[in-house]
C-alpha cells in the first residue's frame, strides 16, 4: 500500500519517516500542498529498483543482439542448404574456372 506523507512530516518526523522507509522497502510519497511532490526510497531499495533497471536494460540489448544473431545464423543455415543442395544437383562450376573468368572478364592479369 502506498504510503503519503505530509512534507511537514519529513521535517518533524524525519527519525519516523526514515524507519518506516527501511522497515517497509516501499517508496513513500511526500506531499506539497496536497500535491505529490517528492518520493523517498532507502538507499537498500533504491539500490534494488537500480540494480534491477540496469538488468532490464543489459537483457533488451541482449535479446535484440540475440534476435539479430538468431536471424543471421537461420540466413547462412538456408545459403549453406542451398549451396549443398546446388552441388547435390550439379548446379556448380569449380572455383578455378570462376576466377579465370572473373579475370578475364574485368582484365585482371597476375
């Protein structure tokens, strides 16, 4: 349950305040004029909501970079099926003869 607090209370209570923030490892809101004005964490739960934000960020990274990979490896998969498929089936020439007409075609001399 949320806990709200008069800014006064801050000022007069701050021994109570503090207590209570380390006791319930909740946030508790402090209010100006009956507005929300501040929230205050111990610095164990502070820690927490910090240590757990930086996880959430290392693991979206990740799992973007992952997904980025998982689809690299599902492409090259299908290029290396299909080039074994093509040698299965004669769809082939040898290197050698790439290279030679590679070097004729664009005037490349060793």
């Amino acid at each position: 349950m949320a806990l709200i607090r008069p800014c006064a209370d801050l000022r007069n209570n701050y021994n109570e305040i503090s207590k209570l923030c380390h006791a319930t490892n909740e946030p508790i809101y402090i209010t100006k004029n009956g507005y929300n004005d501040l929230v205050l964490l111990s610095n164990e739960a502070y820690e927490q909501y910090e240590e757990k934000r930086i996880e959430d960020l290392i693991n979206k990274h990740f799992n973007e970079k992952l997904d980025d990979f998982e689809s690299f490896k599902k492409d090259i998969y299908e290029k290396i099926e299909k080039g074994l498929a093509d040698i299965e089936n004669g769809n082939y020439r040898p290197a050698q003869n790439f290279f030679q007409e590679m070097e004729e075609k664009y005037n490349i001399n060793e």
